[in-house]
C-alpha cells in the first residue's frame, strides 16, 4: 500500500472516513474471480469475524458466520459450559445448511412466535416424532390468529422439500419452480435435515463454509487475562474450541503479556492464538513476540465505547491498522482490524491498509442472529438492545461473584454505553445479509485496484486523504428535490 501524496500524507494520523482508494486498472473479467480467503492460515473462505461482545455473538451468529465463511468469537464472560454446549452445536451443524427451527403438532402459534425470528429463513417446521416434516408456519400464518391456535390446523401441509445432496444450481430452481423462498431439506429417509434458502443457494456458489481439518464449522471464543486464562483455555480445549482470542481494552501491558504465555502453554502450537487489542508498532512487536499468531488492532473505535471520550486515548483507526500491520508483516504475522465497521468501504479499507480479517461488533447486534429478545417500539419498528464490553452493564456481569462492595469499586471504571437500541434495517435482518453486503462491496473495491487476493489488494493499493467534504460527497443522496 501507498499514499497518494506521500510527502504529505505519511505523517497524518487517519481514521477510516478521512481516507479513499485510488482505482487502477483491472486485468480480470468479474469480481467472481476475486479470492477473499484470509492470509493468517485460519481458515475461512472470507475476512468477516463477528465481535466477541456479549450481545453480538451468541450460537447463532457465530455458527451463521462459519457458515458464510468467517468466524465467529464468543465473549469472555461466557461461562465455559455454555461455550462448550455452543461448540459441540456448531461441531454437529450441517456445514451447508441452516439449523430449522421445529415444532412438533400440538404446539401452539405462541410457540412458533417466541421462535421464529430467531432464524432469518423464517421459517418454523412442524415435525413427527421421528424428525419428518409434517407442515411449516410462516410469518404470513401468524397475521390475525389467535395465538394458543394449535400449528397443525395453520401449517402448510406437504411442504416443498430439498433433498440433501442437492446441486446449489438443484436446489435454487427446485425453489424457484415452487415460488418459495426457503424449504427444508431432508435427507433419503425423509428427516429433516436442516433449511435452505434461495439466496443460499446462490451464496454456497461464492462463499465455502469456515470449517477445521475434521470438516466442523469454525469456532473462536475470546479469554480475558485474568489469573484464570490458563486455566480457562485448557477448558476450552477440551470443549474443541477452534481458535483462542485473548482480549482486553488495553493489550500492552505486562498482564495481558503473561497470559500469552500462560495460553500458549496450554493450547500447544497448533491452535491459532489471537491478542488484542493494541494500536502501535510496539505493541504489536510485543504481543508477538509473547507468543500471539495474530494481534487486534484498535483502541476505541466502537459504537458502543465511550473510551476516547472519557480518557482520551486511542487512535485513528486507519493510521492504527496501518502501523500495526506493517509490523506484523515484517515478522511474517498478521492483524486483524476490530471496530469502527459501518459500510463496506471500511472493510475495504481495513484491508488496503493490512488488515488479514475485520472485526464487526454493533453492526451484527441488530440482526436476528445475534442474542437477545427482538423488541418494538411505539412505532413498530424492530430493535435489539446492545452494550459495550467495558460499559457498567458488561461489568455488573463480570463481576457477579464479587461482593457488592467491590462490584460497585469495579463500575466506577467504565468506559461503554451500558444500553442502545439497534434497529434491525429492512432486508438486511440477517447477519448473513450483511456480509454477503460486506463481501460484495469488498469484491468490488478489488476489481477497481486491480487485485485478485487480499495480498495483492494490500500491495496494489492506493490510499488518498480527503476532506469531510469529499467523504460526504460519495454517500448517496436520500431524497431529491
């Protein structure tokens, strides 16, 4: 990567908005030729990881973005037996297909309702004793009925079913013929074997699921540096817990330095070991040297962080990425960019800069994936309650076991917003949207460099600074006249 105008813009310290990438000449003949598999040896057929923050990524989400081809990083607050249980679920999944949501007969619409946006097929399969789908309940079934109606008398009967196995290309115009947009899908016997969508059809074509040697969708879960992080990594471990995140606000210091150790002892050298997060050249140096694979970029961008406000530390996440990864390269690591994600182009930018992954936290919160309840307000409109990691809500639950006294020391040192609401946005409810969204946008910034991997992206780039004025001036118009 290079500046534009180097002898002026070398020295400024640049956030994401501040800056924008020079097109070049293109020698492919479509985006589809455009390969997004991340160069830290992960895994992942694509550079999305969704936040180890406590409402981002829960089951769900993160069995959605294996299954999209990122990853996703469960938090540290999450006990261990519920990070196993999420394990051994994703371990299980099918790859290739979404987790249906079932009810059996004389299960009422209540029960479908508390379930059916907790997936974005939208979709409840009603099924025998021995998993063969009898009917399926829609959105357009629950509008105007009783809610203690029973689904056998509501349910669409002989539904339109996927055989397992299929071709994309089968499956989509099996869709397609039957005018439905998802089915479930069933193996010879009949049972129920998962849901496919027909825009899934479609992504299986561009995006392979993240799975590890044994063929299992990916999962990461994040350790704080605690006294208790050996001992927690070696429980997740034995959970067959993929990759090993080691996370805290401030990752330069001796504590977090100790604890990449301490982890690294326990998950030997095979298992990727991910730490953060930092934003210099020699904090990176150090983590590394420590033991991480992959260090986390970023002090303070979040939606949710209130750290630059209440300390004034941090740094503009552009010139961060920038530094860091350029530190790592020269030892032959990689970084990932965490925070400050709102529209493709920081994606984009992140990797022109370094980057190998991106971290995206209060984008996802607002999606039927991610955990939590969907709420409305007064005027309809969806939303999900989110919370920065360092915000007092996020302590209070760290901090359960601790006396009252010491819960109410540790709350006067918070640095989040403790509660926002996200709203879902209409047709991109789904955290697999966004990133099928993400990838699209990425893909196409790489056509206009000129690149094909995210190697050559980083190599070819080249990064201008624009005034507040230029960075408005590509952002679409929302009303004319």
């Amino acid at each position: 990567m290079r500046m534009l105008h180097p002898e002026r813009d070398e020295a400024l310290e640049l956030s994401l908005n501040d800056v924008f990438i020079v097109p070049g000449r293109f020698e492919g003949g479509s985006r589809l030729e455009v390969d997004l598999r991340p160069p830290d040896g992960i895994g992942g057929s694509q550079p999305i990881v969704s936040a180890n923050m406590n409402a981002v990524t829960g089951k769900r989400m993160a069995e959605t973005l294996a299954r999209y081809g990122g990853l996703g990083v469960l938090p540290q607050d999450m006990d261990v037996a519920t990070v196993a249980r999420i394990t051994r679920h994703l371990h299980t999944a099918d790859p290739r297909y979404d987790t249906a949501l079932t009810v059996r007969p004389g299960a009422t619409l209540r029960d479908v309702m508390g379930l059916i946006r907790k997936r974005a097929h939208d979709l409840v399969v009603v099924v025998d004793r021995d998993s063969r789908p009898l009917g399926i309940v829609t959105q357009a079934d629950l509008r105007g009925r009783d809610q203690y109606t029973p689904v056998e008398r509501v349910m669409s009967r002989d539904p339109v079913t996927v055989r397992a196995g299929s071709s994309n290309r089968e499956a989509y115009e099996r869709l397609e013929t039957a005018r439905v947009k998802s089915a479930p899908v069933v193996d010879r016997d009949g049972r129920l074997v998962g849901v496919l969508t027909r825009r899934d059809a479609v992504r299986l074509e561009l995006l392979a699921p993240s799975t590890n040697a044994q063929g299992q969708l990916l999962v990461a879960a994040a350790i704080g540096i605690s006294s208790r992080a050996a001992e927690t990594a070696a429980a997740l471990l034995e959970a067959g817990v993929d990759v090993f995140v080691l996370d805290t606000a401030h990752g330069h210091q001796r504590r977090m330095l100790e604890a990449i150790g301490a982890v690294r002892a326990v998950i030997g050298p095979d298992r990727p070991l991910v730490a953060g997060n930092v934003c210099t050249a020699e904090g990176t140096r150090d983590l590394l040297e420590a033991g991480a694979d992959v260090v986390k970029v970023n002090v303070a961008p979040g939606a949710m962080c209130t750290t630059r406000m209440q300390t004034g530390v941090g740094r503009p996440t552009f010139s961060a990425v920038r530094a860091c990864a350029a530190e790592a390269r020269r030892r032959g690591r990689h970084v990932w960019a965490d925070g400050g994600v709102r529209h493709p182009r920081d994606v984009a930018l992140y990797l022109a800069a370094g980057a190998a992954r991106v971290m995206i936290g209060s984008l996802f919160a607002g999606t039927y994936e991610s955990p939590g309840d969907i709420k409305e307000d007064r005027d309809g409109r969806l939303y999900k309650e989110s919370y920065g990691m360092a915000s007092a809500r996020a302590v209070s639950d760290r901090t359960a076991e601790l006396d009252a006294f010491e819960r109410a020391r540790r709350a006067l040192f918070r640095e989040g917003i403790s509660s926002s609401k996200v709203y879902l946005r209409p047709g991109f409810e789904s955290a697999g949207e966004l990133v099928l969204d993400m990838i699209s946008g990425v893909q196409s910034a790489f056509t206009y460099v000129g690149a094909t991997d995210i190697e050559s992206f980083h190599e070819r780039a080249v990064i201008g600074v624009q005034t507040p004025a230029g960075y408005h001036e590509g952002k679409p118009v929302q009303r004319l006249g």
